[in-house]
C-alpha cells in the first residue's frame, strides 16, 4: 500500500498503525458514538428538539456572531500582519510576542477579565454605557470575546506569508505606474488571499464551538444570549442527553457545511 | 518634481503611522487592558488575600489535577504527534490528505462536544455506562474522564507542528544514516529528533497551554466537586460565580503567569527554529 518516498526509511507500519489506533480510540470512535445514540432519535423528534424558538436563535447567534467575529479578525488581523512585518518601530517585538496570548490565556480568564473590563462600571465599560453601548450580556459583548480568543490565527496564517512577497514585486508594480490601489489590487491581495481565507476558517471555526470565554460576558438570557455549547450544557445538567446529542450532531453539520463551503470557495479562487 | 516626491513620502510616512498607531490601539485595548484586570483585579485587596486564595486547600487540589491533566494528556499527545507527523512526512500512501484531515479534526470540534462524546459513552446513561458501574469503575466526574476531555482537543497540537517541518526536511539524512548502518531507533534518536527537537519544542508549548487552561470539554465531563475533580480553570468559574471576584482572580493570575512563561518558551523555541 506506502509507496515510500525511499525505501530504506523504516517504520511505516508501526507509525501509521499507532496513528490510526490512537485517533480512532481518542477521537473517531467517541465521535462516531455521538452519531450512533442520535440515531435512537426519530427525525420528527430531531426535528422537534432543533426546532424550538431557544435553539434556533442560539444557532442564529453562535453562527451570526462566529462570522462577524472572524471577519472582524480578518480587518485588524491584517492590520497587526502588515504592520509587523512592513514596519520597524518601538514595541514591535512586544506586540508580535503577545499576538498569541490569547492562544495561552485559559479561556475562562480571557471571559471574567472581559466581563470585569467591559461590565457597566467596568474599566471601558464604564464610556461604553456613557455612549449610551451595552457591552457586558449582549450579542456585542459576545462578539467581542470571540474576536479576543481568535485574534491570533489570521495574524499568524498571513504573516509568514507576506514575509515572502518580495518587495521587488510591489516596486516593479508601482515604477510600472500602478498606484497604492493597483498594488494592492493586483499585487497584494491575490498573493494574501488564500492564506487570509485560511486564517479566517480557523477562526471561524473556533468561534463557533467557543465555551469559556463566552458564558461570563453573555449572561446567557434566553433566547437573546444563549449559544448553542451553553445549550447543549444546559440540556446535560437536566440529563437530557438526547436533546443535548441533537444540539451537538445539528452544530456538528452545520459547521461542516460551512467549513466545505469556504474550502470551497479558496480552491475557487486559487484557481482562478 | 522634487516637492511632490517629498510629499509622497511624507503621505506614505503619515499613511504608516496612522497604521502603526492602530496596531497599537488594537495590541492595548485586547491584549494588555485584559491582561492588567486580571493583576489588578486580583490585589485590590492586598497580597495577603491573593495569597490566601492561592493557598486554600480547594486551589491547591485543583491545581494539582490540572497538573495531573496536563502530565498524562501531554506526553501521550507527543508520542501520537511525531508518529502521526512520522508517517505522514516520509511516505506516499492513499488517504494521506483525509488522515491529515482526521487529525486537524479536534480542531474544529467544539470543546463541549468533546465532553459530551465521553458522557455519551461512559456517563450513567450512555453506552458503556451500565457495565462500569456493575465493575465500580467511575469515568465521568471523575479523573479520568478529565484526562480523555483534555487529550481529545490537545490532540493536533504537536502533530499540526511537526508535519510541515519534517516534510520541508526531506528524507536525506535519515537514509545516509541507514546506509552508514544504523537500525531504525539509532537512526531517530540520532538524525530525526535533533531535527527536530525545536519543532517539537513549540508543539509541546502550545499543546500545554491548552490543555493547562482547557475549560469547556473538562467543564462538561468534571461534575465540579470541590476539590476532587475540580481544575484550575474550573476553579476560577466557580469562584467568581460566588461573587468572590478577588479570590477568582487570584486564581486566574496564577494561569495567567503559566499561560506567559508558555509564551516565553514559545518564543524561545521559535527563534531557534528559525535559526
């Protein structure tokens, strides 16, 4: 079956076997088993349980705010990217260092210092409320620790990327009488693109399944602040474990299609 | 001409340090003003009460169970990480890209379905539950259902680092030292793994920082008893929930300082990768 890149490498079988056992006993086969015991579900009942008025709103908002989260990560993401890599200045270091805090921060403290930071009387809250904006229980506030827990992944995707692009390729473009929106046009964004993409997937899907940092600047009200891994929490602390396999299989689907449909679309725009 | 390259430049110089100053905004209000709450918020009384909350019995379990945690869940995810990026990088065989794919998986699983895949198995209700239960063997709420919660999303970490860097390293070396006569072990304690010690570095950091401040999969299989099965992160949730916010982030500072000495050693391990 291995066509080995060359033959006298040793240890394909144990390595693909040991690979193979420990995904499925850790990962594949508990997952699958999620599959099996929603199968003890009819489709009526399915249908009933995803149906109700609390966990379409919960879907609306865990996908709606997932979005406007990883696109907001695409706008400042590219923003730290292309000043970190484009300019020296004081600090920079500092900041490329603690781009990936939220990455090491535990989730729950990134969700108590947000919610302590943006509550009403919190340390920006407090202008936030003076303007008349709700941060702490609102979608915003949910958006919000979204974008903090995946800040890294579009910085980090793109960066080593347009470390790459010589800046020969932008000057050739510029003395050739393109302007900074030509460059940006024909130049900058093709070579950035699929790697933006990339990092936006990541993002998105993290966001999506995002738990602790959530819950705490939520306040979880329902039908305006729930999401749906706090559902499918709820439903585990009343033992409802097949309402709670429905939530998780619908979440499960929903996020692969939209995951096949950006995979979709960067092949799309590789190619062309 | 020379005053309108002069003011090109000076546009382009502005046009930077309103980007620059952005990046800067952007690294203070999300990074650093987070990051002082929780130091602030945690000696607002005094060191004396950050220390007491650190020290009480009830903190001190759990951090020993994240410790537990992290100390099974990590290795194991190590030895899974280089075998996983071993077949995947010195071979050619079919179903490699839907492996890679497996392996990502975790990734884009949310954390609460990682836990709620081990209740549905081992739980009192859920497939293997009635047979446990007659052999007295308890998985859910207890410790080993932390550990399983916590490898099933640390799983790609390691992996995820080593597969790209040991596919740009090609298969040279580790042949030649073949042919020279080593067997398969000598060959990668001797060749593959000084290759890649840097690599792995960084996986190991990333992979202990998550499973040190993993919530949601542990959250959901833990059943919160105060000190039995009670992490570090979980114990920061139930604190502040008791509105005993100094003790909370007393708490939280410790997980704080690990998650910046992981940073640190990331950093380090970087720059020597990139050496």
């Amino acid at each position: 079956m291995a066509r080995s890149v060359s033959p006298v490498i040793p240890g394909f079988n144990l390595t693909l076997g040991y690979t193979l056992v420990y995904l499925s006993l850790i990962v594949l086969i508990p997952l699958a088993g999620m599959l099996v015991y929603a199968a003890q579900l009819s489709w009526q009942d399915f249908y009933r349980i995803i149906s109700t008025p609390q966990v379409v709103s919960a879907l609306k908002l865990s996908f709606g705010a997932a979005l406007v989260a990883a696109l907001v990560n695409g706008v400042i993401g590219t923003l730290l990217a292309w000043v970190i890599v484009r300019y020296r200045f004081p600090g920079r270091k500092i900041i490329d260092a603690l781009i990936d805090l939220p990455f090491a921060l535990p989730t729950a403290v990134a969700g108590i210092a947000l919610t302590t930071l943006y509550a009403p009387k919190g340390l920006l809250g407090q202008y936030a409320s003076d303007m008349g904006i709700k941060v702490a229980f609102t979608p915003f506030g949910i958006v919000l620790a979204l974008t903090f827990v995946t800040l890294p992944f579009v910085v980090r995707t793109i960066q080593p990327v347009l470390e790459d692009i010589p800046r020969e390729l932008e000057e050739a473009a510029t003395c050739l009488g393109a302007n900074s929106f030509q460059v940006l046009r024909h130049v900058l964004i093709p070579a950035l693109l699929p790697a933006w993409l990339t990092g936006f997937t990541l993002a998105f899907a993290r966001a999506v399944g995002e738990y602790g940092s959530v819950i705490f600047i939520a306040g979880n009200m329902p039908g305006k602040t729930e999401i749906l891994p706090f559902l499918i929490m709820v439903k585990l602390d009343q033992y409802d474990y097949l309402g709670a396999t429905a939530i998780g299989v619908m979440m499960l689907v929903v996020s692969f299609v939209f995951l096949l449909l950006i995979n979709l679309l960067q092949r799309y725009l590789i190619k062309h | 001409m020379s005053t309108l390259v002069l003011s090109a430049t000076r546009q382009r110089n502005l046009g930077a340090l309103t980007l620059i100053g952005c990046a800067w905004l952007v690294f203070v209000v999300f990074l650093v003003l987070p990051l002082y709450v929780v130091l602030s918020e945690a000696i607002q009384q005094g060191y004396a009460s950050f220390f007491t909350a650190v020290l009480e019995p009830d903190a001190i379990a759990a951090l020993k169970l994240t410790l537990i945690a992290v100390g099974i869940s990590v290795p194991l995810n190590v030895v899974f990480g280089v075998s996983a990026a071993w077949c995947v990088s010195k071979y050619e065989f079919r179903g490699k890209s839907l492996l890679v794919t497996l392996i990502d998986l975790p990734f884009s699983v949310s954390p609460i379905i990682a836990g709620l895949i081990y209740i549905l198995l081992f739980g009192a209700q859920g497939f293997f539950g009635e047979w446990l239960a007659e052999h007295d063997i308890q998985i859910i709420f207890a410790i080993p259902g932390i550990v399983l919660a916590t490898l099933f999303v640390t799983v790609p970490f390691v992996a995820r680092e080593l597969i790209p860097l040991m596919q740009q390293q090609g298969t040279q070396e580790e042949e030649a030292a073949r042919l020279l006569g080593a067997s398969g072990w000598q060959m990668f304690w001797h060749v593959t793994l000084p290759n890649i010690r840097w690599g792995l570095t960084y996986g190991v950091v990333l992979c202990t920082a998550r499973a040190l401040g993993e919530f949601g999969a542990v959250s959901v299989v833990s059943g919160h008893i105060r000190g039995f099965t009670n992490t570090l992160p979980l114990h920061v949730e139930i604190l502040y929930n008791e509105y005993n916010h100094v003790a909370a982030f007393s708490v939280a500072t410790v997980l704080l300082v690990m998650a910046l000495l992981m940073l640190i050693l990331k950093q380090w391990a970087q720059e020597r990768l990139e050496k």
